[in-house]
C-alpha cells in the first residue's frame, strides 16, 4: 500500500491551510485596525496587498487538499505545500518590511511568488498525473 493511500497527508495539509487562513484573517484586522491611518499609502497598499495573497494561497492550500482526495498523487501534496511556503516567504517578508521596514526582506518576496506559480503548475497537472491504483472513485 503506498504511503499516499492514508488521509494522513490530507488532513496536515487541511490543518496549515486552515491556520494560514486563521493569520490571514489577522493580518488583515492588523492592517485594518492597528496599521496607522497616516502611513505611507504605498507601504499600506503593500501590506493589503500581502494579506490578500497570504488569504488566496490559505484557500489554495485547501483546494489541493481537496485536489488530492480525487486524484491522489505527491503533486497536489507539493502543490499545496509550495502554497504554505509562498505565503510565509511573500506575505511574511512583506508584512515585516512594512511594520519593522527591514528593506532586504523585499529581495525575499520574489521567492514566495515562484513557489505560488510552481504550486499552481502542479495543481494544474495533478488530476493527470494521479497514482492510478489510488483512485478514490475505484
């Protein structure tokens, strides 16, 4: 039996998207509520702009979750798991170089929006690269 036939994988991948959406929720509250109304509208915008993909790539990393109960393979897991590491390396860099202006963190971004595009790619391909002997509708 392979060691993707469990729902294991499944359900830790459900539990990171689900507590990256529960900070998303928060950075947003943060940026809504803390954040100073006299900021630098281009650092505000910036850190909007974080917590939105920060959100997206949260529900992403449901959605491959989900993506692997149908067509289980190791992408839709790598899928979702590029997603997870994205978020924390473009949001994450970018929230720290808004409220503590740690400007080298800027170069990190770039970095968490290739493993957003890779993810993407994967999950793109995942329902045709599925394990066949792992079909859940067999």
């Amino acid at each position: 039996m392979s060691e993707l036939s469990g729902d294991r994988p499944a359900r830790v991948l459900v539990l990171a998207g689900a507590l990256l959406g529960m900070l998303a929720v928060v950075a947003g509250t943060f940026a809504a509520h803390v954040l100073h109304k006299d900021m630098d509208p281009g650092l505000r915008h910036t850190f909007e702009v974080a917590a939105r993909y920060h959100m997206y790539h949260a529900l992403a990393a449901l959605g491959a979750a989900w993506v692997w109960t149908r067509w289980p393979s190791r992408l839709p897991l790598l899928a979702g798991w590029l997603f997870v590491i994205g978020a924390v390396l473009f949001s994450g860099s970018l929230y720290l170089f808004v409220v503590a202006g740690v400007k080298w963190l800027g170069m990190v971004a770039p970095i968490g929006g290739s493993a957003f595009l890779v993810g993407w790619l994967m999950l793109a391909l995942s329902p045709f690269m599925a394990e066949p002997g792992l079909n859940r509708d067999a």
